[in-house]
C-alpha cells in the first residue's frame, strides 16, 4: 500500500527538551487545531493560511500550500478528528506543541502531525504534514538527520565525505569527481551561511521510502532553493539525488515556458555521437557554425577523448546580450581517456531555442570562466 506524506516546516532548529503538559496549554492548541480541521470541513481551505506562524508564511507560497490542502481533499471529506498525542516543550525560551490526530476521511483515514508556536497571537502552525499510515510519522526526523550531515558538510567543503551519504543508485550514474565538480559549481555563490528546510514529500517504492526535500540556503550572494531526494534502504537513508535553483517559483519547472532548451541539448549530443547531419542541421540556429565545423571539432574531441562514459550537468542558465537570451548548460563528462568540461550554448528564437555554440577543454576554468 503507498503511503504519501508531505511536511511543510519553518526555518527554526528543532532542539529536544524535556516535554511539558497541561490542560491550559492542550486547551489553547486544541482550540487551533478544531478550528483548523472545521474550516476544511466547511471548504473554507483558504482561511487557514491564517492559522499558520508567520515564518512558515515566508517559507511556502500561497500556492504551495493550496496544493497541499488540495492533495488532501482527494481522500474525501473529514467526517471525525480526534486527537493522539500531545508533547509540549521550549526552545530558546519559545513555546511548542507537536500534536498527532487520526483524521477519518470519507475515503482513507489519515495521521496528521503538526508544530505549533505560542506567539503574541496564541499558537499559530509552523509545521504540518499527513500520512495513510501512522508508522510512517516521525520519518522525516531520520531523513533530516542525513540532510543535516550533507549540508554540514557542504558547508566545510567535505566534498569526499558526502560520497558516503549517496545511494547506490546514484554511484552509478555519477562519479566521485562528477559529484564534486558539482558542488564546487555551487562556490560561485559565496560561502554557504544557513540552510533551512521547507518541506518534505515521502512515500514508498519498491526500493525503499522516498523523501524529496526542499531546502532554502543562504549564501554570501544570494539564496538557493534545493531539492534533497533521500532514499531509505534497510533501515538508513541515503541521498538519491540533488539539485538546485536560482528562483523557488522554479524549482519544479523549467527557467521559462515551452522551454525546450533541455530537449534540444540531449537531441544535440545524441546527432553528434552518431555522426548525424541531418539531425544536427535541424538543431542548430542560423548563426552558428556549418554542421561540417561541428563535425570536424567532435573527430577532434573523440581522437583523444575517446569513448563517452558518464555526462554530467553541473549547471544550467539564462543570460541575456546584445537583445538576445541565451541559455546556458555546462557539464562535466568522464570518457575512456580523460574527462572535459564543456559548456553548450542555445539561443531563443520564435521557434524555441537552438544550438549556438559548444565548447569543452579539460581545463574547467577555461570553459566557465
């Protein structure tokens, strides 16, 4: 049976501390949370917002978290709520409440978890997410742990000992060297200051639960938006994947749309390998190279190259010149006799992008530079 759940948090460090309850407290957190689920009841979904603490405000959008009520109506509408736990605990001279409830829907009951804040304004959410099965709350304490570790890590530059944290899974699609060109692509932005999550959406497959993690990080130059993709095998998690954006509206799309940069990149790579002219005329923009330059300047890359192993992107991007948009892809790619750093440039025409440019040297600060 899946089981799906989704968390949404606020950018403050959980520290443990010793619980405290009473009924004053139970009865100020209980009068939030019957409002809550009542306001579900009723269809009124958009006045919640107004229950949730205004850092978890700064960290969703409105959207974000429409879409995660709207995942919830798909199991019907809530006939009963009842609470199954209450823990009451400071941090930092703040107070908090984590409550459970089994929440009976008319299609699937499910198991809520949420953290509330005590503010000037009584208690107000600052975490919240929902599951089919009630052992699956809690998960997300595992999988921080491993995404605490990775971005400690990140932040003193152990690249080698994030190797230790992936998945088998990942090992095999990209190398120790590829993933550590990677992360030194992310330097550009400046040291890396704090990390907060934003949520989480877990579920389980076939190898195991998956946990996508969003993030935002601050840098010395600006914020990124990440997603953390954890996997739990026998028991451990282990990152599966990682990316990260520029702008958060954009972390699950692409720069602009109808971008078919990504398309056109992939199609471009493949008419090379296979020496094909026809293919590639039809990717290229009428102001770059004939495909016989191109040709020419792949012969002379697999001479001493050699066969393609792994490709790999480091990054991707727009930039604009001269009244023209160009977007950017730059890679790290491992073949039979060395690896390269290449850098492939589209341009934006009426029709979609096209291939401008492409160069590669093994010298990485030659390329990106």
């Amino acid at each position: 049976m899946k089981n799906f759940i989704l968390l949404f948090m606020s950018s403050f460090a959980l520290i443990c501390c010793d619980s405290t309850s009473n009924n004053e407290e139970e009865e100020k957190v209980k009068k939030v949370m019957t409002e809550f689920y009542e306001l579900q009841k009723s269809g009124d979904v958009a006045s919640t917002a107004e229950l949730l603490d205004e850092s978890l405000l700064n960290a969703i959008s409105e959207n974000e978290w429409g879409d995660l009520l709207a995942g919830i109506a798909e199991y019907g509408e809530i006939d009963t709520f009842s609470i199954m736990s209450s823990d009451f605990y400071e941090v930092d001279g703040k107070k908090y409440a984590k409550i459970r409830y089994k929440v009976v829907h008319t299609n699937k009951p499910l198991f809520d978890e949420l953290i509330l804040l005590e503010g000037e304004e009584g208690y107000k959410i600052v975490s919240y997410y929902y599951a089919t099965n009630k052992d699956m709350l809690g998960i997300e304490d595992d999988a921080q742990k491993v995404a605490t570790k990775f971005y400690e890590d990140c932040k003193n530059g152990d690249y080698h000992d994030i190797v230790s944290l992936m998945s088998e899974k990942l090992k095999k699609e990209v190398s120790e060297e590829q993933l550590k060109s990677f992360l030194e692509r992310k330097e550009k932005y400046g040291k890396l200051i704090k990390y907060s999550n934003t949520g989480d959406n877990a579920h389980e497959t076939k190898e195991g639960i998956l946990c996508v993690m969003d993030y935002t990080v601050e840098h010395e130059k600006g914020l990124l938006y990440e997603d953390l993709e954890l996997i739990k095998i026998n028991g451990k998690f282990y990152v599966n994947s990682y990316e990260y954006f520029t702008n958060r509206e954009k972390r699950h799309a692409h720069e602009d749309e109808n971008n078919n940069s990504k398309e056109m990149a992939e199609a471009f790579f493949v008419a090379l390998e296979n020496q094909d002219p026809i293919a590639l005329e039809d990717l290229l923009d009428k102001d770059a190279p004939s495909s016989d330059k191109w040709f020419e300047l792949i012969s002379a890359k697999q001479a001493f190259a050699g066969a393609l192993i792994k490709h790999f992107i480091l990054d991707s991007y727009h930039s604009s010149k001269d009244g023209n948009k160009y977007y950017f892809y730059d890679y790290h790619t491992e073949y039979e006799n060395t690896h390269l750093y290449e850098q492939l440039t589209l341009i934006s025409r009426e029709e979609g992008y096209k291939v401008i440019n492409y160069r590669y040297n093994e010298n990485k600060e030659e390329i990106f530079n």
